[in-house]
C-alpha cells in the first residue's frame, strides 16, 4: 500500500467513511455529467458530505456510494485513487462527435496507442468492468425508446484517465450540447445507473474486443444479444497506430489482465493484418483464451 492511498483512506476514515462500493464521478462544468449527477439525486437519499478536492459530494447510502463533482475535466481524473476509498469509478460524461449522432454510450478509459491526445499516457490502461459497463449498456437500451433518434453502443478504449488502480467505466450523452442539456437523457442515465449498480450480475462470458471501428457494433450487438461482457475494446484504427506486431502484442495482452473479472476470450475482427492476429493468438496461448473471428 503506497503513501498515496494511506493518506486517501486516513483522509476518509477521519470523516466517518470506509472505503464504499462505487464513486460515481463527473465535473461540475459538463452540462451532461452533472445533469446526469442533479437527476440521481432526485431518485435516492443522500447526506452531503466533503470529499477532498471535491466541488460537491454526497453519500448515497442505498447503493454504497459516493457521488461527487470535480472541476477538472473528466479526462483528467488520475486522482481519483488519492480521494476516495471505492471498488470502482463509474464517471458521468458527455460525450463529443463531429458526426452528431444522438447516443448513450459506455466504454472504458485508456490509451491503447503510441500517442495520448486526450489525457492519460500512451500506451497505458487502467482496469476495466465489464460486467458493469454490460450492465449499463442493457440498462439504457431498455430505455432508449424514451428517446427517438438516440442510439446505445460501447465505444472502444479511447482517452485519460489511464493510471487508475481501481477499475473505471465511463457513461455518456452525445454528441452536442444540443443533447447534453437534455433533462429527458439526464433522467434516462440516472435511472440506467440506477439499475446497473443494483441489478444482479449475470453469468457472462467475460471478453476483450480487438478490431473495428470506435462505435464497436459487433460487440455491442454480441453484448446485447447474447452473455458477453466486454471490458477493453481495442479498435483496428489503434492497431494500425500501434502496427508492430509486439507492440500489439503487449498493448492486447495488458487490456486482458487489466479487468475487475478474469478474461475468458478474444472476439477479433476477421479482416486483421495475419501479423496481428498471429500476436494475438500468442496472447491467447499464453493467458489460456478462447479467441473467435468475427
């Protein structure tokens, strides 16, 4: 146990807290995040409470967790292992694209590529949940009709933080501040988060998805449908960043064991490079996975 996390449990435990199951996290100047945060509170009980470098914080007792607002913006949560004792981050995000497609998206953070353009470090990932971002994914997708023109889908690892030691999912609203101030997409992730963190965890085959493209259909749809959990998802435009077989090799290796779950299995685009997925097939060799081409 470093110093760092000493203090961060000293810090807590002079408060009245012990460590708690999750810390939802979000930045008070993210219009999604933080309505997100305001519609949770809506819906529980809390106690307001003062976490170090925290705006605003409060206990949420019916679900063991904490919830707090930051001013820094969330690609840049590498502290929070300093200030909260917690099993888990799950951090309430916007999220932006130039396509602007209306979405509700889960991923996990990490920087699976030689360069770290949003925050983070290269080549870098931090522990993912997948049984925790499945269930997310489920849970807005069985409310997604709210909403007309909203899709759900996974992303692929993509930007900071990436030195957690705890594992992180994000949950987002895009791709607009036309979408992030919405108050109906607000209250649909509120109740989705709701619903994950106090849903029972299914019996599913834990994977990591190599391929594709940053909206990850396939896996999305194998999630959906079927019993699989994906934690990181390293898509074809990383690898060819990456493009050393090697590197692939170790990039893919550190995205199996970094999981809150046993890895089980690879689900690889079939269209690879054969000097990828022969890395891969190393990769699974060596960590006693199944691997299926689709």
């Amino acid at each position: 146990m470093n110093s760092g996390y000493s203090d961060t449990q000293q810090s807590f435990s002079k408060l009245g807290f012990n460590r708690v199951r999750a810390c939802l996290a979000y930045s008070v100047n993210d219009p999604a995040g933080s309505g997100i945060a305001k519609a949770i509170l809506t819906l529980v009980e809390y106690v307001p409470m003062k976490l170090p470098l925290a705006s605003e914080s409060y206990e949420i007792p019916r679900l063991n967790a904490v919830l707090a607002g930051f001013n820094e913006d969330v690609l840049y949560f590498e502290f929070l292992d300093e200030v909260c004792l917690a099993d888990f981050y799950l951090v309430l995000s916007r999220h932006s694209s130039e396509a602007g497609v209306k979405s509700f998206t889960v991923h996990h953070p990490g920087n699976p590529m030689r360069t770290a353009v949003a925050g983070g470090r290269p080549l870098e990932l931090p522990p993912s949940n997948p049984l925790l971002s499945r269930r997310l994914l489920v849970s807005l997708a069985r409310r997604v009709e709210r909403m007309p023109g909203f899709v759900v889908s996974y992303e692929v690892t993509h930007h900071g933080p990436s030195s957690l030691r705890k594992p992180v999912t994000f949950v987002e609203i895009g791709s607009s501040m036309s979408e992030w101030v919405l108050r109906e997409a607000h209250s649909l992730v509120a109740e989705a988060v709701l619903d994950a963190l106090t849903s029972p965890e299914e019996l599913c085959t834990i994977a990591v998805g190599v391929g594709g493209n940053h909206y990850a259909p396939i896996f999305t749809r194998r999630a959906l449908e079927g019993r699989e959990a994906y934690g990181h998802m390293i898509a074809s435009y990383a690898l060819k960043d990456l493009d050393d077989p090697e590197l692939v090799q170790k990039v893919v290796r550190e995205a199996c064991i970094k999981s809150s779950v046993p890895t089980n299995k690879l689900v690889v685009e079939k269209k690879l490079k054969r000097s990828w997925r022969d890395a891969l097939e190393k990769i699974a060799t060596e960590l006693n996975l199944q691997v299926e081409y689709v």
